[in-house]
C-alpha cells in the first residue's frame, strides 16, 4: 500500500512537471520554507531525527537575517526560566504553547546551543546572550547545525503551495520551480523587520490552504507620546532602574522596572517595548524614576543634596540626583525658578519636584509602525495547528513555526523560544 501511494505521489509529480514544462523539479519527503530561527531548528531537527531528504528554502541571500539584529545585535537567544514562566510571558495562546516549551524548554535551547560550540550568559531579568555578545555567533551555529546534515539548501521565493484535489503536493517559486513533498512547513517569520525578508508571505500560503489569520499589528515597539516636546529635549537619553506604570482611567494595566530610552517621537527600551503590548492610545505612562525611595525619603535626599550645594542656584544643585540631560527639563516642569538659591526653596516646591520625580507622565499617542516592532501579533490562527505537532488541522501534510503562528511575548528572549521551541516540535513531527 505504501509502495503504491508513492508511486502514485511519483506520477503526479512527473505528470506535473511536464504540464508545467518544470522538467527539473525534485520531490523531498519534507520542505522547510524560511531559513530563520524556527525554519533553521525545524530542518535540522528533522535531519537528525532521520527525515529522508529534505529542503530548506530562503529567499535572502544568508540565513538568520532577523537574528543577527536581534538584542541590538547581541542575540537575547532565550530566557533562563522553566515552562511555567515561559508561558506567563507569553502575550498571546501562551497555553497553546505549554506543550512545545515542554518538550523543547529554554533550558534544551541553552544546552543546544552550547553543544554547538556557543558559550552563554545569564544577564538581569534571566536573558541569557552569548559571551561574546555576537549575534553572530548564534546565527553561525545555526548554520553549522543544518549544514551538517543531509539537506538541500534552495535559494527561492515561495509564492504558492501545491494543493492537488485537496493534497498537498508541494510549492511553487516565483521563478516557476516547483518543489515537490508530503510535507511543508511555513516558517517565513511575521511582518515586523520587512528587510530581514519577514513580508507576510506566510500568511497568504496559510490563507490558500483555507486557515484562519488573525489581523496582525506591532507588539515589542517603541511608542510615541502627546509630549512630543519634552522628548525631543531628551533625546538618546536612557534611564536605568526605573519602574514604569501603565495607566488607563483609574486602572493599572501594566507595570514594569528597568531600563527606558526617550527618543525624538517618544520613548523605547526594554520596559517600553514590553508595555507596548497592553497600551492604548490615550493611557498614561508614569514614570518613577527612584523607585528604590519612597516620597518621604526622596525628600530627605534633596534636602541633603541642598544643603550640599547650599549657595547655588536650584539648577545647579541637581547633579548628584538627575542625569545631566534631564535636569532642564526637570527644572521646567517642576515649576521652580532655575535661578532660585536652594536654601529659599519652600517645601511645597520640594513637594512638587519630589512628585514629579515619582510621577514623570507621558501620554501614549500611537505605536510605531509594524516594520519597526520587534515581531508581529496576529497571524495563522492557533485553534487550527495541533499543539504538539504543529501540523494544520485543516490540510495535512502542512506545518508551521516560528512568528507566522499567533503567538508574541515579552521582551526578554522569550519570542526567540517560541521559534526554537515550534520549529523543533515541527521537525520532529515531519519524520516519517
């Protein structure tokens, strides 16, 4: 029976090939399209997990294009913590993914990437980076690790799948090649980053196949603000150790510590991007830029520093208490003379420096656009992919990992375990 369906599967692919006047088309047991975190995982795992003959296709000239940029070119390749963890920080169907993360945790991802030669850290918040803080570093071992097995490295742009009396049989390039196989994963990334080669593409070819996408936006992106002005003065200038608050009416959505950048439009960094997605247009960022004191106690701190500095200007006596860059804008919003003797400042204006230190507010006016997010919300829908295989519950034979699915996390190293925790559930499940 078996020899007989492949010998049928044959036919087709022969009949094929000469209607589409394709006379040098190969058939695989198994094609792997996007050669990225996930695409890369996915082929090799197959590979090693005995798959027959398989192909990776990339439409970019090197593989891992989006890795080497990620972690601002130090690769934040997973975070040290267990499944439960992984899943909490997963923004969305973080339960769809408990099983991948189980049977590949980001402990296997440290252990993987070790044993390939790659020597890792644990920073703050468990972000684990390589040593040599390269990206390429992770992106070469990747390299090595599908280069090493039995795989056909095809440099391509899929446009279309293969679907023959409702079978799939394959895809098709845009040069008109078509590549035949029992199985397909698609794991060309989301929208976010479209020079790395994440157009989208995937979600048509899940489209043609009859799934669900969800409507994809920007998550992990920097925002901008109403107060366009302040930022612009603050430009480049990061803060660290701060903690962040989201607010929208009376309600606390989102809180947060650690490092906040102001840019021309609005502000970035770690604390933003994770904000980023559970803010609104109109919620209130506040911004406690000493959040190891309490008010009383920050008050004790600028009396010291006033009597440090006790014949000077109030201006001038902030040095020891804000970075250089912000006490002008500190000095104006507090509403306190810049030229005002710090011995004639009264306590309702320490009042009023000490709250604003604690309660620095931005109003969000809009996220950047989803070519500058760090990866894409939104995509092929979770409730049609099995969970443990990755396979589509409505072609099979289909597969998918990585960004495409409708899976985005925090910040942190997590969205780089989604990839590698899908793309080996996939590889593993395409072995015959």
């Amino acid at each position: 029976m078996v020899f007989l369906m492949k010998s049928l599967d044959f036919l087709f692919c022969f009949w094929y090939n000469i209607s589409m006047g394709n006379f040098n088309a190969k058939k695989y047991d198994a094609v792997v399209i996007g050669a990225g975190a996930a695409g890369m995982m996915c082929a090799g795992t197959a590979a090693e997990f005995g798959c027959g003959k398989i192909a990776l296709i990339e439409k970019n000239n090197i593989y891992g294009k989006k890795l080497l940029i990620t972690g601002k070119g130090r690769c934040n390749v997973t975070n040290n913590c267990d499944v439960r963890t992984l899943v909490e920080n997963t923004v969305r169907n973080g339960r769809f993914l408990y099983s991948a993360f189980s049977s590949f945790s980001s402990y296997d991802t440290m252990a993987f990437f070790e044993e390939l030669g790659v020597q890792l850290k644990t920073e703050r918040g468990n972000r684990v980076f390589p040593v040599s803080d390269k990206s390429s570093d992770i992106t070469e071992a990747m390299k090595r690790y599908v280069s090493s097995k039995n795989i056909d490295h095809i440099k391509g742009d899929v446009v279309s799948l293969i679907i023959e009396d409702g079978e799939l049989k394959g895809c098709r390039l845009s040069d008109g090649r078509n590549i035949f196989a029992d199985r397909v994963v698609v794991a060309t990334g989301g929208k976010s980053y479209p020079l790395t080669g994440s157009t989208g593409a995937g979600y048509i070819l899940a489209e043609q196949a009859g799934h669900t996408v969800v409507p994809q936006k920007a998550s992990i992106v920097p925002l901008e603000v109403e107060e366009r002005e302040v930022c612009n003065a603050l430009m480049g200038l990061s803060l660290r150790n701060i903690s962040v608050t989201v607010v929208r009416g009376q309600k606390t959505v989102y809180t947060d510590f650690g490092e906040l950048m102001f840019t021309n439009y609005g502000v970035s960094g770690p604390v933003i991007l994770s904000a980023s997605a559970h803010v609104n247009d109109g919620d209130k960022i506040i911004i406690d830029m000493k959040p190891a004191l309490d008010e009383k106690t920050l008050d004790k701190r600028i009396l010291s520093d006033f009597s440090k500095y006790i014949n000077k200007d109030f201006g001038n006596s902030l040095g020891d208490l804000l970075p250089k860059k912000m006490i002008p804008v500190a000095v104006e919003l507090s509403g306190i003379d810049h030229d005002l003797k710090v011995n004639s400042v009264t306590a309702v204006q320490r009042a009023s420096l000490v709250r604003l230190l604690k309660n620095f507010t931005l109003t969000v006016k809009g996220k950047r656009p989803i070519e500058e997010a760090v990866v894409t919300s939104g995509g092929v829908a979770v409730n049609e992919i099995d969970p443990k295989t990755m396979e589509s519950k409505i072609l099979p034979g289909l597969y998918f990992a990585g960004e495409v699915i409708d899976a985005d996390a925090y910040t942190g190293g997590f969205n780089l375990q989604i990839a590698f925790s899908t793309g080996r559930a996939a590889g593993k499940s395409i072995v015959y």
